[in-house]
C-alpha cells in the first residue's frame, strides 16, 4: 500500500521537468536567452528536483547519490542523449540502443514500469542503455535527458504515421479528381446511362437465351472448283460450285466435358469420277485421289446419296459424340453417330489437320495419313491416357454397322476398326506409333463398292474394288494397318511433316494384298498475316503395290497396269480475310491417277490437275 502510494505521488512529479525542459527548448530556440544562463537554470532546477527525488521516493533514492547531474556545453544539440559518469566525465558515447529489454541486465519483469520500458525498447525503439548494458532506472532524470527521449520517441511515432498514411490520397489530390469529376460531369453521366442500358440487355439475354450450357459453333464453306488432264477419258468434268455447312452445339455441363450435336448439309461431289456413263470403264476411272475433306459421295441410279457431304442440302446428323474426363490423366469419348478415330487421337499433322473443315488442307489425303479413317461414319468409344507431358496413349474402338441387328453386324459381330496409338512429344518434336486392327464386309448385292475403306482417299485397286480390282466379286476383309507420323517445328513461321502408312489387307478367300502412303508435309504459319497459312504436301496416296494370289482373280484393269504409286503434290495458301472468313485458293497435282489406269491398256502417266477456290465462313 504503501509502495502504491509513492508510485501515486512520484507521477506528478516526473511531469514537471518535462514542462520545464519543454519551455527551456523553446526558449533555446528562439534565442532570447542566452545558453550560459539556460544551461545554469536547468543545472540549478535539476539539483533541486534530484534533492527532492531523494527525500519522496524511496524507489529511486538508493542509487540517486551515487550520480550527479552535470551542465552539458551549450553546443551540445538538444535530441543529443549524454550521459555523465559519478567522477563528472561527459561519455557522449556512452549510450547504446538496445532491440530487447532483457539486454538491460539491470532490468527485471518484476519491476513497476517493466511492460512500459519493454513497450519503449521493443515497439519504438527509442531508448538506448549504457556501455554496460545497463538502465539505471533509480537514477535522477535531468530535463536533457528527458527532452531527447521524448523527442526520439515522437520522431518513431512521426515514422510510423507516415508509413500508414504513406498511400492515403493527399489534399491536393482529392482537388484534382473533384475539379476532373466537375469538367466531365456530363460524359459521366452518359457513361452511366450506358452502363444501365447494357444492365437492362444482359438481363433481357439472360432471360432469352437459347442455353445456359451450350454454345453454336458453325462453319460455312463455298468452293470453284473444276478438273484438267486426261482422267477420265470419257465424258470429262466441269466446273462445280459447291457448299457444305456445319453447324455444332457443344454444351458442357461440368465444365471440363463436352456433348457435341452436329447438323450437316452440302452438295459436294467428287470431281474425279463420272457417274453419267453407265459403263464398266466408268468403274475404272473412279478414284477417291483428288476429294477434298468435304466432298461426297456420287448419287446412285435413284438419285439417292448415302454420304452425308453430298446429301443435296438436305439436313442430317452427321456427328453425335460425349467428351468426359476419368480421373486427371484420361478422356472418355462416346461416339453414338459419325464416329472418326482422328476425332479423339492425335494424327501428328499440325496446320494441315482439319477435322473434315474448310480451315487447313484441300484435300483429304494431306489431311493425315490415311489409315486413321479405316472403318469411318459408326458408333463406339476412344479414349486418350496421358502418362506425362511427353508420352500419352490414344485407343479405340468404332463400328459402322452397330445399329444393324441382323446377322454379321451389330456392334461387335460387324464391321469394326481399333486403334492403338503412342504418342511421344518433346520440345517442338512430336511421333506418333499407330496400328489399326479392321473387319469389313461389304454387301454381296452391291455392283460397285469397296471392301475396304480407306475414308475417302486412294485409288480404286488400293481400296479393293469390286469391279477395277475383283471381277464385281464382294469379300470380307481384315487388316493390320501401321502408320510412322512425325511432326518437327524448330521455329514458329515453320513446321515440317510427314508419315508412312503400311496396310496388309487379307481378302479372306483370296488372300493377302499391300497396300502403302506416305507423304511429307511443310508448313508456313502466318505468312504474310497472323492467321495465313501457305501449305505444301508431296506423297503417294493408298496405292496397292502388289497380292499374293492368282492373277486370274484380278480384273484386267489392275492386271495391265504398271502399279506406280499414285503421286499426290498440293499447295494452297490460306489469307485470313478477317477474323472469320478466310479464302483459299490451291492446286493438286496428279500425275499417276488410279495407278496409271485412266487409258486401258495404256501405262502411260494420266496427269490431272484441280483447281481449288475455297472460301470458308466460321461463326
């Protein structure tokens, strides 16, 4: 009690050299009394106050004795802290900052102004201990000392209100933005009037919008397109303008999936074939070389088509797949309609890939290697497994007679193709492995058919014809088809492709028949503009080079040609118009169609140029 009473009465007294010490500063500084006299009033003040320390406190008595305050030269700065030793040495250098109160070895938690002190030293940073190490906080306090410990500590404080309002707008600021708000007071309120009325639309949209999960993706192709050589020989071709539209409905309903409708109409047909001469020889002459990725196939007696890329604008569905993912590291694909295997595998063919589209090459052929549309247009599934950003496996399975529940047809006891494919990819260079294992029947009945399908690329022997190659006989075929596909681009303006397809085509009671493509591809992306593209392809297409059974079997068409590959050369070059139209003019070159079998009995090259203007609209 009494301890706390002291403490109570000690207070008031530590406040009273600070007004002294306060009015004396001032006083300094405004020169109206000299240092002499200053310094000698504050000695006299501090002794009386020291004296009277000694007789009210107790706390403080014990070591006040062993200390006497001494005047400081009049040059010495006010904020300047010196400490004075009991023989009356000035040490100007004896003060030493400390970061931590437990540094004061004289210092105890216990103390009456411990939490004060540490909140001093350990907060501020603004009081500093002697040579020591030690505080003497018993000692007697003169009005120096005072003055430059308080203004050390207003100093931290002025520091750490600075540093707050550091990013806080200033006066002169807050009047720049008031005086720009009041010089464009009425563009702001035109501003905010347009913000309301795009409220007003968003919500309008909201309310008619066709989905909240699916989007339209379309594609409108116009191509000019004619042929010119000597293939066919009878009847000849004219110039065609065709069209092809496609318009796809994706919708997610995760995000991360994909359910793709796809509406289709066009009237594309095939240039280099002539279904106007009801003759064997017109067989002959038919040839998937020179199709375009969009072309279809040519009308029957009826004038009905089966491909949908010549439907005669008739609307069809011509793709109906669902894209998921299992798991982090695999894709499911679904296919219920127009199933592709490069639909979900990687054909290692940048910038001349297109889907079928009218965006990258002209033809079908230089689109990718062939054998990836052996067994196209059914229903089944694909999956894609990544391993590692550089390995990753494509597999599937696809049947064009799944929905056909009649005997030696369905979904597995028909028709079918699977594909395995790795896929290695590092830096700029990519190489895809590929094998596809197919089964194909063609229909007895049929007077004009392939048994085996080569998706559209190739010539008649190569897709095993029933009349150029087989007498008009059907048989079932399966296959082991492998494909090398590299793709290399060392810099952005240039990519470098190029692939070998091999397929070993068993005629099931005949026997073994080979079949080979190759093909290599360059590229000059952007060229000119963001967005061109100038292409160049230069291979063979599907070309039969040779069977293993009797000569006997073989239409006189094959028997009497010299099997040369049948060389395919193409360029074009795509000008991005604007950023949805594009326009494509190119050539394909031609100079063995159908293995030199346009002149029966001739083995002499038929060259065949075509003419592409193709102009595709994407929206």
């Amino acid at each position: 009690m009494k301890e706390m009473m002291s403490k109570q009465f000690w207070k008031p007294l530590l406040t009273t050299p600070a007004l002294l010490s306060t009015a004396v500063v001032i006083s300094t500084i405004a020169g109206t009394t000299s240092a002499v006299k200053a310094t000698e009033t504050i000695a006299s003040e501090t002794q009386t106050l020291t004296a009277s320390a000694r007789s009210e406190s107790p706390a403080l008595t014990a070591d006040a004795s062993a200390v006497t305050a001494q005047p400081v030269a009049s040059t010495a700065p006010v904020n300047q802290l010196s400490v004075y030793s009991a023989e009356g040495k000035v040490e100007p250098d004896g003060v030493s900052q400390v970061t931590s109160v437990s540094q004061l070895s004289d210092v105890q938690p216990t103390d009456w102004a411990f939490q004060a002190l540490q909140s001093l030293v350990e907060r501020y940073g603004c009081i500093v201990g002697y040579p020591d190490r030690t505080y003497r906080g018993n000692r007697a306090l003169t009005r120096y000392e005072f003055a430059a410990g308080l203004n050390a500590c207003m100093d931290r404080i002025n520091e750490l209100i600075a540093a707050g309002t550091a990013d806080l707008a200033k006066k002169e600021d807050l009047l720049a933005i008031q005086k720009l708000q009041e010089e464009f007071a009425a563009e702001l309120a035109t501003l905010r009037g347009r913000v309301d009325a795009v409220e007003a639309r968003t919500a309008t949209l909201e309310k008619q919008q066709f989905s909240t999960t699916t989007r339209l993706v379309g594609e409108a192709i116009f191509t000019i397109a004619d042929a010119f050589g000597d293939f066919p020989q009878q009847g000849g071709t004219n110039t065609v303008f065709n069209d092809r539209i496609r318009l796809n409905l994706l919708t997610s309903f995760t995000g991360k999936d994909r359910l793709r409708v796809r509406l289709q109409a066009g009237n594309a047909t095939r240039l280099l074939s002539n279904p106007s001469i009801p003759n064997a020889q017109n067989n002959y002459q038919r040839t998937n070389e020179g199709n375009l990725p969009y072309d279809g196939g040519n009308p029957a007696a009826d004038g009905t088509v089966t491909d949908p890329n010549n439907s005669g604008n008739a609307v069809a569905l011509e793709a109906l797949d669902y894209r998921f993912p299992i798991g982090n590291n695999i894709f499911a694909n679904v296919f219920a309609n127009g199933a592709l295997h490069h639909y979900y595998a990687d054909t290692v063919n940048p910038f001349f890939e297109g889907n079928g589209g009218g965006q990258n090459a002209l033809s079908r052929f230089a689109e990718r290697n062939p054998i990836y549309r052996i067994g196209p247009l059914g229903a089944g599934v694909g999956f894609n497994v990544k391993f590692s950003n550089s390995l990753k496996l494509d597999l599937g399975y696809i049947s064009n007679t799944a929905s056909n529940p009649g005997p030696d047809a369905g979904l597995f006891n028909g028709n079918y193709s699977a594909l395995a494919q790795l896929v290695f990819n590092t830096g700029g260079f990519k190489l895809g492995l590929t094998y596809v294992r197919g089964y194909e029947r063609n229909t007895p009945g049929l007077t004009a058919g392939n048994n085996f399908n080569l998706g559209g690329t190739g010539t008649t022997f190569a897709n095993l014809n029933n009349n150029s190659l087989l007498r008009g006989r059907s048989f079932p075929v399966e296959s082991n088809s492998f494909g090398v596909e590299a793709s290399f681009q060392p810099t952005s303006s240039i990519v470098v492709n190029g692939w070998l397809g091999y397929s070993d085509a068993n005629i099931i009671g005949l026997g073994d028949a080979d079949i080979w493509n190759f093909a290599v591809a360059v590229g000059f992306p952007n060229l000119g503009k963001k967005g061109n593209f100038l292409g160049i392809v230069a291979g063979a297409e599907p070309t039969l080079r040779g069977t293993d059974f009797d000569p006997v079997n073989l239409s006189p068409a094959f028997a009497s040609r010299s099997q040369d590959f049948a060389y395919h050369i193409e360029v074009f070059y795509k000008y991005q118009l604007t950023d949805n139209i594009s326009i494509t003019p190119g050539v394909i070159y031609l100079p063995s169609v159908n293995q030199n079998a346009g002149i029966p009995g001739d083995n002499s090259n038929a060259d065949v140029f075509i003419g592409v203007l193709r102009t595709t609209f994407t929206f």
